[in-house]
C-alpha cells in the first residue's frame, strides 16, 4: 500500500469533498458523470492506482448521510439483522432486513458509528416492525465483532410459544434423534418438518455471521449442510450444524461447524464455533429464505 499516494488523494476530498454529494458509487448505477470526483490522472502501475482508488472510495462513502440502497448502509443493516437474531430468534423467529429508511456514519475515536431507521420482517410470521439503530464497528488491525445497540417496534408480535414448546417437546426425550442434510435442496426444496431446523441453523449462523462482520463484509446463510441432534441436556436441545455461509463480497462460501443448543426459556446458544477448510469447486447454493 502507498500511503503517500493514499493521503495525496484523501485530502483534496476533505478540502473540496462534500460527503453527500460524492456518496453515489456504491453498489447502485453511478450517478451523473462516469468520472470519479477523486479520479486523479496517474501514469504508475495501473493495478497499483485502482486499488488505491476503490480505498479512497469507501472513504468517501462511508461519512455522512448514507444512501440507503447502497451497500455501506445495507451491509451496516445487516449486522442490524444478525444482532436481532442472536437475541430473539427461533426455531419459529428468525428476523430479516426488510428496508433501510435512512442511515448516517460517522468517525468517533478509532471507530466508524452508524445510525440506521430500518424495517425488519420476521418471516415465520411476516410480521414487520420498525427499529432504531446503532453500531460501532472496531477500528484498527484484528478482528473484533461489531457493537450493536437497537430498539424495535412491533416485530416481537408473534407469539410463537405454543409452536416452540410443542416442538421443544417433540424432541427433547432423545429416544428419536433427528439429523438432516442439504436444507433447502439444490431446487430450493425442502420438507415442512426441517424447516424449525433451517430456521434455527439461520438464527445460530447469526451468531457468527455478527462476529465476523466489518464494514466490507455480507453475509448470508446459504444452507445448512447437514445437523445432527445430540443427547439433551440440561434441559437444552442440543444440536451439531454444518452450515454454509455465502460472503457477497467475495463470493465465497464458508464452511462452519457449530454446535448449537436451544430451549423455550434460554433461547439459542452457540457453544462451539468452528471454521471449515475453504473448499474448491463450491457452488453458491440456492438463496432462499423460508
Ligand atoms: C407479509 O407482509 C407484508 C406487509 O408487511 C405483505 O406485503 C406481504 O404480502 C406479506 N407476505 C405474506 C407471505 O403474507
Ligand atoms: C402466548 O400464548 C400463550 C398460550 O399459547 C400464553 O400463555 C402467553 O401468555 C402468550 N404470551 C404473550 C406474550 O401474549
Ligand atoms: C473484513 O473481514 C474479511 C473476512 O474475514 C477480511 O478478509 C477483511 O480483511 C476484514 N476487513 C477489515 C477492514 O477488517
Ligand atoms: C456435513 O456436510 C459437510 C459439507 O458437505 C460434509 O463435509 C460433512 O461430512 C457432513 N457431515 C455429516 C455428519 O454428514
């Protein structure tokens, strides 16, 4: 990386820039005119100058008022929709992102903030609610998770009580340990009775898929490959997953294992995480959501 190149062209945005106006590249069609306002004429290594440039570009992007289409504001919602999940989901309640109204980052310390107005939809249910957001993603080398604050409208209507203890019941005497694979199908299948199974693999891969977020990530659950119950104890169903997580990013798709416990009372829990070997010729599974 040549910082000198870097902070050359970071400052005359600073000085000229006007972060709402140059926040336009992103993940939607360019406005106005294909050139870039930071686009400067370099003669060098042309590999060198586009790398330097999309750098400057985040920059630009990621202060001020955020267009709510793009990605900076999409990916922030994201981490929105994992926290939730890691607090309130299911078997029946798993929350998605459903709009982005308006958002806004700032830079506070070594720290990037965002405030976000969104629409969440838990989908068992369809029944939506508006939240408020904050996040903080750390700065800085090393990875650690995004914080999130959020308060929510409506979404935790549903009562899904008597549907969770009839299926807490269902499976909690290990006389009949239940397993399954490939949910959904590579057709997007999959039968009624594994969808408590898809949902709980989708709420347990949020707990990871918050960990590992950072402002140039998107993740998805793609599929769970394959669980398979364990004996319950203490009262918690307890259960290995082999998940696949699909990074839109990068396109990649990551392998995890997780064992993951649940109960009506203690919510779900993921006890063990652990990272697969990036595995070649992978395609994207279907994207599908119920
Ligand atoms: C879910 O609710 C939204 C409105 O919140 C509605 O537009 C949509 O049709 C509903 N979908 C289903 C499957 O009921
Ligand atoms: C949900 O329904 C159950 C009965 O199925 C009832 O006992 C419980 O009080 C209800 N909870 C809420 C929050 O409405
Ligand atoms: C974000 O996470 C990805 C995937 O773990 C990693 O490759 C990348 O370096 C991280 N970026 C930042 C800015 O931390
Ligand atoms: C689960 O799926 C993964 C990925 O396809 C596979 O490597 C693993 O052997 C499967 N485990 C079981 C228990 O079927």
């Amino acid at each position: 990386m040549d910082w000198t190149l870097l902070i050359l062209l970071v400052v005359p945005t600073v000085v000229h820039g006007n972060p709402t106006v140059t926040v336009r590249t992103g993940s939607g069609p360019p406005v106005g005119s294909d050139q870039h306002p930071n686009s400067v004429p370099l003669s060098e290594d042309t590999q060198t100058t586009t790398e330097v440039r999309e750098v400057v570009v985040e920059e630009v992007m990621m202060t001020g008022v955020l267009n709510p289409s793009h990605y900076p504001a999409r990916r922030a919602a994201t981490v929105v929709q994992h926290y939730l999940n890691t607090r309130y989901g299911s078997p029946y309640r798993w929350i998605f992102l459903s709009k982005v109204h308006s958002g806004s980052a700032e830079d506070v310390a070594e720290m990037r903030k965002y405030q976000l107005e969104l629409t969440m939809q838990e989908i068992i249910s369809n029944v939506s609610g508006q939240c408020s957001a904050e996040l903080l993603f750390p700065g800085g080398e090393g990875q650690s998770a995004p914080q999130v604050q959020a308060s929510c409208e409506g979404l935790l209507q549903s009562n899904t009580t008597a549907q969770e203890e009839a299926f807490y019941q269902q499976h909690r005497a290990s006389n009949n340990m239940v397993s399954g694979n490939d949910i959904p199908d590579s057709y997007g299948h999959m039968e009624p009775n594994m969808k408590p199974f898809w949902h709980l693999g989708g709420v347990a891969s949020s707990f990871i898929m918050l960990r590992e977020s950072n402002e140039s990530t998107l993740y998805n659950m793609a599929q769970v490959a394959n669980f398979t119950q364990l004996e319950t104890e203490k009262d918690q169903l307890r259960f290995n997953y082999h998940v696949l997580l699909h990074e839109m990013i990068s396109q990649e798709i990551i392998h995890w294992k997780l064992l993951v416990t649940w109960s009506p009372e203690q919510g779900v829990q993921v006890l063990q995480t652990e990272l697969q070997p990036k595995c070649h010729n992978c395609e994207a599974p279907p994207n599908t959501t119920n």
